[in-house]
C-alpha cells in the first residue's frame, strides 16, 4: 500500500538540522528553497523522518506565509501592501508586473516561472514602494524599474 | 497557600491555583468554552476573563494563577461587557441554525448567549461571507466548520488523549480554522473515528452522522424485520440522556424502550461477546501453542484484542507492521450482524433480505466499521444501521416514550442471553477478564484464582497495566501450558496505546495477550455516549459495569446456555470452518496521515 | 521637558570596538552588569519599554542552569526597518551586546530569531558570526549563538510567539504568567531583547550608564533610533534623544503639510496636527518601536485606517476570539460605514468593541488593534463615514 519511496532531499535536510521538533521549521524552509513549495508527499516524508504527524506538519506549515503549501513558480514576486508602499504606488507597480508576465495577483505563470503575491511590510518603508523576488529585496520601484528587472529575470 | 480575595470574599488556596478553581471553591462559577476538564489549559477563548483590581488588562480566569493579596471580580462591569462582546463575536461568526442543529438544546454556546441575553446582531455576520464547508465523508463524524467556535478542544483532545493528531489548527489571521492534513476530509486520513472530539466539542461542529431517520423507515416498514442489538456500555450511560444520574443501570428500562420503538427482536451484544470470547480464546491458545509446542518462529505474538475499532483502525495506521498480531475475530457488533443474516434467520424462517440489523452503541467508530467491505460475511451488509446512544436517546423521547416510568423487560431470544464477563466488555480492561475467566478454566479446568472472579489486577484507570496468571496443573491435552506466566497488558486511550505498542516494539513490554480499547475508560466513555465526560462521570459508568457483573447469574462465557447452543447447533467448534466464514476478518494497511 | 530641536545623536552606529568591551565585561560579575544596566534607566527599544536591567536581574536571580539570550530581530511592524540597518551596519555589536546579555544572566546559548524578509543578511551575519566565537573561544567563553530565520508571521515578534516558532511550532502566544524571564524558550529562564536594546548596553557598557542618562528625559532616558517614512522629505534611519514632541519631530521631518503622525505603527496612535504640540515621543508619551510615518492632507485617513485593519486581519494569529474575529468585525465594519450599509453611531459600536479587544484579547497584537482604531476614528471621523 504505503510503499515508502526514500525521500532523498528529506532525508538529506533531516541529517543537517536534526530530527526533533524544533528541526522542523528549518527543514520545511530548506524544502522551500529547493522546491518552492511544500508538497503533500514532502509534508507526509517530513512527519515520517522527525516521527509527527502530518497534520501537524500542515498546521505549523500553514502558519507561515512564507511556507507555502500551494505550488508556487520559480521565482515568487512579493509585493508589499502594507501603508508606505501603498501610499507610493503599489498598485501601478502590481498592473505593471501583472501586465508584463500576464499574470493576476495570487496566480502562477503557466511556465512555472513566476508567482505573483502580495506581502505585509517587509521593511522597505522608506524606500517605497518595494518588493521581494524570493530573498532579495527590491525598492524604489517604479514600472520602468520593475519593467527592467523582470526582464533580467524572464532571461534566466 | 495564597491569600488572595474574589468577589470580596476572603479565599485561601494552594499556590498554582487558577483562579477559576479558586473561585469555585466559593461557589462561584465561571463561565468557560475552550476550558475542558480532561484537557490542557488553552486560555484562547477569552469568556472566563475576570477582572483584577490595579490590572490594566482582564485577565483568563482559566489560565491565570492565584497570587498573594490578588484582589477579583467575576462579574463587574467591565467583565460583563467584555463577556457579551466576545458571545456576540463567536455568534457573528457562527452558523446558528439551532432548530436544525443535533445540539439544539445542549450547546455550551447557546447556553453562554441565553445566558447573557446575546442575540441582537448588533456585529455584522460574517457567516455569509465564508466559504465553510460540511465534511460528511466519514460515516461516523460529520466535521462543520460553520459551527466552529476554534476553541481547539478536539485538537487538544486528539493530540493529548489520543495521540492520533488527525486535527490540528491550520492558517492564521482570518483564514484560521481547524483541520486536518491538506485539508483533506475526515474520512481520508488517520482519524480512527474514536469520536473523543465529539465528546468534548462545545457545539454543533463535530457530531455523529446519525441514521435516525433510516432507521424510523425501516422499523415503520411493514416488510422488514428489524433486530436490535446492545452494547454492554450502553446501558450504563443511556440514563444520563433521559433524566438519570450517571452511574444508573437503566437495562431493563432501555430493552422496554426499544421494544416499544418498534424493534422486532431487541437482543444483546452481550450475547456475541461471549461468543468472541470463545473464538479469542481459542485463538490464543491456538497461537500459544504454535509458539511453545511447535516452535514456530513465524507466529505473531503477542495477539492483540480486536473488538476496538478505532483501535483496529489506528493500528492499520501507524502499526501496520503489527497487523498479523491482531486478532482475527471480528468484533461483537459485527459477529452479531453476520449472525443475525444467517444463523437467526435460519432459526425465525426469516428470509435474511428482509432482516435489518440495527446496533445501539456507545461508539462512533462503529459506524465506520459495519462500512468496511469485509464486513458482508452474510451475503448481505451485516449490520446496516448503528446508532450512539445519543440516538437512541433522541428516538426515544421522539416516540414520545415516557423511560423513566417504565417496567423493566427482558432480552428476547436466541441471541439476547449473556453474563458478567460479557458486560465486562464496556470497562477497560473488560475483555482481558472475561477473556482469562475462560482460558483459564479452560486449560486447567478450575475457575481463576481471583475473588469472586474479579480479576482486579486488570481493572483501574492506569493508561498502560500489565497483568500475569501463572498457569499450572494444567488438563493432559495443555500441558504444554504448565508453569507458563501467562502474561497481559491493558491500554486504553490511543495516545497509550501507542505507548504500549512502542514498548513492545522496543522490547520493554513483553507480554502474550493485549487489550486495547480506544477511548479513555473503555467503550463506556465512547465516543457515541452522553456528553458531557469527565474522569468522575467515567468512573461511576465503570462501578455500574461492575456492579451489573455482579448481579448476572453467569459470569463466564462458555457457560452461556445460548452460546452452547450456538455451537451446537450451527457453528460446531470455536475456529471451525463456519466461524471462519462468519466469524473472522481481516484487515488493511492504510497511509500514515 | 523635550528638547528644544530634535537632537541628532550618534551611539548605535558608532563603529566600536567589541573585544575591548567583551574583555571589559568578563572581568564584571553578573550582578555587577545588571546593576550598571539597571542604573542606566535603558527600556526596551522594541515597543514595549520594559526596563532592561530588570528584565536581566530577574533572569540572573532564577537559578536554573540553563537559561538563554534571545534577540528579537522579527520587526515587522509596518513602518520600522531600523533594526535592519543596524544588523546590517554593526552586527558585531548586536553579538556583542548577546554576549553582555549572557553573562549578566548566565546563559551559554543565544538565538537571534531573524524575520525571513532579511534573509539576504544571513550572509554578512554569518561572517561576523565566525569572528564572534573567535573572539569568544579566545576569551575562553562558553557562548554560542545560533541564527534562526522567521518565514513570514509578524505575530512571531511577540515574545512568546517567537518562543513557539523556535521550538519549531505555530507561532502562537502563550499565557503569562509564567513570563519569559521564569520559564521561555523551552520553558527556560530566557532575557529576550530587541536588537537596538542589545546595541544600547554595548554602548552603556562602553560608556557607563550616567553618560547614558545625559539625554533624554526622566521616563525616556537615552536615544533611539527611529525610521521617518511617509510623506516626508528625509525619509530613513536616524537616532534621536528621546522625549521630543511630535510638534517638533514634524518640524524636522514634515513636508509642511503634515496632518497626521502615526507612531508606532499599526499597533501605534495616530496623533493629530491639533495634537502635536501636546505629544510627547517616549515612555511617558506616545511610546514607539521607532516607525514614525507622516501623512499630509492628500492622504485618506480611511484608506490608512483600511490598511493597519487589513494587516491585522491577516496576521492575528486566530487563537483568541476578541483579535481573531474583532479585527474582521472592525474591518468589515468600517467598510460597511463608508459604503452607507451602516451609520455613523455603528462606529461607537466599534469603538468599544475595540476597547473590549484591548481589555480582553491574549496578547500584545490584539490589545493594541484599539490603539489606531481609537485614535483614527476619534481624530477623523469626517473620514470615515463620509
């Protein structure tokens, strides 16, 4: 029935942080960077590795935005809506993304490249309005900018 | 000890007090939601906060410790308005279609918001804006989370008492809710159906699927014979649904009630729980002897009880490699239902597609378990329809039978007669006794050295017991048994359950025979049984086992006359090849989540 | 009172030299740290203004051998990102200051618990990292510290949530008492600081607590480091002295045509112009994490409003039912006041919805909710329903 396919990469991030509890959210962030998303299948081999249960593996997941358990693209855009940024024009920098990649708010790009998401502050204020691309920050956008930054990344 | 003043009222209490036992120590009652007896502190709902003179904030009366010189008030001002703005926050957001709810009338919500005369709407309703859904998947728990209050109880209570973690809290913010693994329905994952939730869900968001109304049509129907059978933990419990005190032995009164219902035949699960003692115990002796004589190494020991289905179905779960260990007797509940297709058809003239068999139980799981495939031995589903005793309750006051005021009746037969050690069955550590009162005799031709058959070693509330019976003077034919410590082990409560199989798994626990029932207590704290529960309600329920073992004529099984009579008659030996067909099942690995 | 002009100051960004004060402080007695701490008057930088040497005192006094140093470095409050620079301008003292913290309580273990929006500075930390326990094995000190990254929850700069997400949970407050200093991470003793609080005792250290006590006022002694956004021509990072008014501060920072200052975040007050003169920023005032953010008079301050309650929604962390359900109630109510779904006197409703919020809600994020609510709703009503 439950054939248990060894789960290399798991395996590999439960022998780097450990196999109590407190390895968990590490772990789950390693996934994260490796596949973008956390899958049913890496949810139910990371229970089986630290010997917890799945649900608890999908309700600690499911706590952190960033953790995300629905499939996300290569690259995950994240904008920032919280006040500063969008009193500086967030939302022309939202219709520019959303134009280039022809892609609405919350969706993935068909190719799997890139995800479109909103975040809250993420501490840019003073630059604003920012974003995030996976880890790296973004400020002062304005759509030329951005218009010139998803270009570099459509090329990778 | 802590000095410390509630109400104006001088109190002296033990330091770690909380001050809400601190206050009922005054007679003063709190009022709490996500505050169980049996479970951890959670301090998440926020209805017990109190008011402490000189604090800026109230604070939680539930998880707040008492300390010197602490002045209180339970029902200021401020307490009271902060009290109904949080009733009017968890009704904003709950779907309160109370006419329809199984809970009507036993809602710890409802009864908050009578309490406090909430019901204006003065917030806005943020019910129409969510996108709930019902979960009617699993045919024993039926999951709305429309109903949810989140006070996490059936979270704490799958997590601490059952060690099954099927529901955790997922999301945050607005999107918060309880659930289960990718949200995935109840039916789909490592829910065992043991219903503990159930039990200790303050509202309508976890309750049983009931059949009440398929089962009022198939009685109502003229064409079909309806046979009814009992568990032993039922009758310990139904009176508490029907004006009774927990603790009250109401048998006589349920089998009027079910008679005047409509049932054609009320029997006794009873009945096949003496029968399964008789196919178990074979069992293991069986078993025994293929270890000790035959030297077989591939023989599974030790053999685990499998009357349990929530039991059963975790083990298909999370000790899937231990499955041949199990027994492979079918529960009482199901014994019955292959029987009553068959042998007590056979025996009425009844054409067995006109019989009906309906089950009153103390227990959720058992639903799941009449649905699992195997479960068809007769030709036919076994046993169609099982109700809690909650149901039972509910139709019985639809009938509008008055219980209290009737005559006690007697068990029809064949299939109603039993004895203490079918009783039994409804405590922990039940099975085990009867189980050995048998054996035991059995083998060595006298009765269990045990004062008046009470085998207490195996009794209590502890989670994990062990037990041992050395076994001498054996009769010629079990010799192989002579100075052989027969040794048991009793676990009831899934999270000790997994305690006892890690430690037989590790090697730390070493014994021959295992009983694991569940639920905490045994099936009298099932999942289908009154609410509320608490370790003392279970404790009364467990004394009235006792006491209705007591007062039986036969204590053992092997001596029921109808069990003889079964042999006799139709299956011919424990093990042979009709029980194996009717008798006996098998079970299913199933995924870890 | 306040200062006559906003006083720049120049301590946290001071490039120090870290192994003279690491020396300095290993020939002290822990009590002797906490006592110099104590005496400086230093509260916490994060928000909540706890008295740091007390904090210290109470862990040194607890007698379990393990304790731990945690340093706050989850700021997420809408309008703060001065922690950031500092952990990305003087790091060493950040160490540094964990290392103080340590021996004054005597913990062998630090945490810094990042937010994951920095995680483009694990980096640079982790190079300052290996010279620290350079510095510390010369020393022949037994303290180490481990980087854990946050993954997006603001909930997590709550002290005990940061406590749950460590030990690899949902981040959700727990009831106190216990507070952290008797039982924190993994229920141990633990002193749990904000990044700028742990610079602060560098620098007292270095100094002395009376040189400390120079700016500042009775009840906010010393500077902070405070990040202008907004509408605003000088937005960033700058340390102040504390105990200006906001009269002042606009002064400084406003582009003439401030209307309104929000201090400390969404979690903050929103003063008024009417207000400014009368406002201190400090303890004995309006408090701040260090956002300070400057609307004019083209900003709605319904659409400001709006967006602190639409954070709030998300971030609760859903456990209690005051801030789970009374952030959506005040969202979706305030909504329903614009849209004419509902009058004005709903309004009133919601302010004392929010009231109970501050009374009853579980933790610090729900409590304060009421804090921009009240202050928005009763200083631009017009803008609310209208």
């Amino acid at each position: 029935m439950d054939t248990i396919i060894e789960n290399e990469l798991v395996k590999e991030l439960a022998n780097k942080h450990g196999r109590s509890r407190e390895s968990l959210i590490p772990i789950l962030q390693d996934l994260v960077v490796s596949n973008r998303f956390l899958s049913k299948q890496d949810m139910v081999d990371v229970a089986r590795e630290l010997d917890i249960s799945a649900a608890d593996v999908f309700g600690t997941a499911t706590f952190y935005t960033f953790l995300d358990t629905e499939p996300r693209g290569k690259y995950v855009i994240r904008i920032c809506k919280t006040i500063s940024c969008a009193m500086k024009g967030k939302n022309e920098i939202l219709s520019t993304i959303e134009e280039i990649l022809k892609l609405n708010l919350g969706e993935t790009t068909p190719d799997r490249k890139f995800s479109l998401l909103e975040a809250n502050c993420i501490g840019w204020c003073h630059k604003a309005p920012a974003m995030l691309i996976n880890d790296t920050p973004y400020t002062e956008l304005t759509p030329e900018k951005v218009t010139e930054i998803l270009r570099e990344y459509i090329k990778k | 000890m802590v000095n410390l003043s509630i109400n104006g009222m001088q109190v002296k209490v033990p330091e770690g007090t909380t001050i809400l036992e601190a206050a009922k120590t005054q007679n003063f009652r709190i009022p709490t939601l996500c505050h169980h007896d049996d479970l951890c502190v959670a301090g998440n709902c926020r209805v017990c906060v109190v008011e402490q003179l000189g604090a800026k904030a109230l604070v939680a009366a539930c998880a707040a410790p008492v300390s010197e010189g602490m002045q209180i008030l339970t029902n200021s001002l401020k307490v009271r308005s902060a009290r109904k703005h949080i009733i009017e926050l968890l009704l904003s957001e709950h779907n309160a279609d109370c006419t329809k709810c199984y809970k009507n009338g036993k809602c710890e919500l409802q009864d908050l918001s009578n309490e406090f005369s909430v019901g204006d709407h003065l917030l806005l309703d943020l019910c129409n804006i969510k996108d709930y859904t019902i979960d009617r998947f699993s045919p024993s728990i039926q999951k709305d989370d429309s109903k949810c209050i989140r006070c996490q109880r059936c979270v704490r209570t799958c997590e601490q008492l059952q060690g099954v973690n099927a529901l955790t809290v997922a999301f945050k913010g607005d999107q918060q809710r309880i659930s289960t693994f990718e949200d995935l329905s109840m039916a789909e994952v490592i829910c065992t159906n043991c219903g503990q939730c159930i039990n200790r869900c303050p509202t309508g968001a976890l309750v049983e699927r009931t059949y009440l109304d398929e089962v009022w049509d198939v009685i109502l129907d003229p064409t079909k014979h309806v046979v009814v059978q009992t568990a032993p933990a039922v009758r310990v419990g139904l009176g508490e649904e029907l004006g009774f005190e927990p603790g009250d032995r109401v048998t006589g009164k349920m089998v009027a009630a079910l008679k005047r219902l409509g049932f054609d035949s009320v029997l006794d699960t009873d009945f096949t729980a003496d029968l399964t003692i008789m196919e178990e115990g074979t069992e293991l002796l069986t078993r025994l002897k293929q270890a000790l004589v035959d030297k077989d190494p591939g023989v599974a020991l030790p053999m685990t009880t499998s009357c349990s289905p929530g039991w059963v179905k975790f083990i298909e779960h999370a000790f899937p490699e231990y499955l041949p260990n199990v027994s492979t007797c079918k529960s009482p509940q199901q014994m019955f239902g292959a029987l009553a297709k068959t042998y007590y058809a056979q025996v009425r003239k009844l054409d067995p597609k006109d019989v009906v068999s309906v089950s009153i139980m103390p227990c959720t799981a058992k639903k799941y378990e009449a649905n699992r495939p195997e479960m068809r031995s007769s030709g036919y589903k076994d046993v169609d329809y099982v109700l809690t005793t909650r149901e039972l309750a509910r139709m019985i006051k639809q009938a509008g039978v008055d219980f209290s005021k009737l005559k006690e009746d007697k068990y029809d037969s064949i299939m109603g007669a039993s004895t203490g050690a079918a009783v039994i069955f409804g405590a922990t550590g039940g099975v085990m006794e009867a189980a050995l009162r048998t054996a035991y005799e059995l083998v060595t031709g006298r009765e269990v050295p045990f004062e008046g058959l009470n085998i207490t070693p195996v009794r209590g509330m502890e989670g994990v017991r062990q037990a041992s019976v050395l076994i001498e003077d054996c009769k010629e034919e079990w010799s192989f048994l002579n100075g052989v410590e027969l040794k048991c082990a009793v676990a009831h409560g899934l999270v000790n359950a997994r305690e006892l199989m890690n430690g037989v798994k590790s090697g730390d626990i070493n014994v021959h025979f295992i009983e694991v029932m569940a639920c905490p207590g045994g099936c009298l704290g099932g999942g289908g049984q009154p609410i509320p529960t608490n370790e003392k309600i279970r404790k009364k329920r467990t004394e009235a086992i006792y006491a209705e073992d007591m007062s039986m004529e036969i204590r053992k099984s092997h001596e029921n006359p109808e069990i003889i009579g079964i042999y006799k008659d139709f299956l011919g030996e424990p093990l042979g090849h009709k029980s194996h067909e009717l008798l006996h099942t098998h079970y299913t690995e199933r995924v870890r989540y | 009172m306040g200062a006559k002009h906003v006083k720049r100051v120049d301590l946290i960004f001071e490039k120090a030299e870290c192994r003279e004060i690491l020396e300095k402080i290993m020939k002290m007695e822990p009590d002797e740290i906490c006592q110099e701490v104590l005496e400086s008057d230093l509260k916490g930088r994060g928000g909540a203004g706890f008295p740091t040497g007390l904090k210290w005192r109470f862990t040194n006094q607890e007698k379990d051998p393990v304790k731990y140093v945690v340093c706050n470095a989850d700021e997420g409050e809408p309008g703060t990102f001065k922690d950031r620079e500092i952990l990305d301008m003087v790091p060493e003292k950040v160490f540094c200051g964990m290392a103080i913290a340590g021996r004054a309580i005597g913990a062998k273990i630090g945490y810094v618990y990042l937010r994951g929006e920095y995680k483009f500075l694990i980096p640079k930390l982790n190079e300052h990292l290996i010279k620290f326990h350079q510095a510390m094995d010369e020393f022949n000190h037994n303290f180490r510290i481990q980087i854990r990254l946050g993954s997006g929850a603001y909930i997590c700069g709550e002290e005990s949530a940061l406590f749950e997400s460590i030990e690899g949970k949902r981040g959700e407050p727990r009831n106190k008492p216990p507070y952290p200093t008797t039982s924190g991470l993994f229920g141990k003793p633990t002193t749990i600081n904000n990044v700028e609080t742990l610079v602060h005792t560098v620098m007292i250290m270095k100094y002395g607590a009376s040189h400390f006590k120079e700016l500042g006022t009775k009840d906010s002694r010393g500077s902070k480091v405070f990040s202008v956004s907004g509408d605003t021509p000088k937005a960033g990072i700058f340390e102040l002295e504390l105990g200006m008014s906001v009269d002042e501060f606009v002064q400084e920072f406003g582009d003439g045509d401030t209307k309104a200052v929000q201090v400390g975040g969404a979690s903050g007050f929103c003063v008024p112009r009417k207000k400014f003169d009368e406002t201190i920023i400090g303890f004995e005032g309006v408090p701040t994490g260090g956002s300070m953010k400057l609307f004019n008079s083209t900003r709605s301050m319904y659409n400001v409003l709006h967006n602190y309650l639409d954070f709030f929604t998300e971030e609760s962390c859903g456990q209690c039912t005051p801030c789970r359900v009374g952030c959506q109630q005040l969202l979706k109510g305030v909504e329903a006041v614009k849209r004419g779904d509902k009058n004005s006197k709903y309004l009133d409703e919601l302010v004392k919805l929010a009231k109970t919020m501050k009374r009853a809600s579980k933790c610090g994020l729900g409590q304060s909710v009421g804090n921009a609510f009240g202050s928005i709703v009763e200083n631009f009503k017009e803008e609310i329903i209208y």
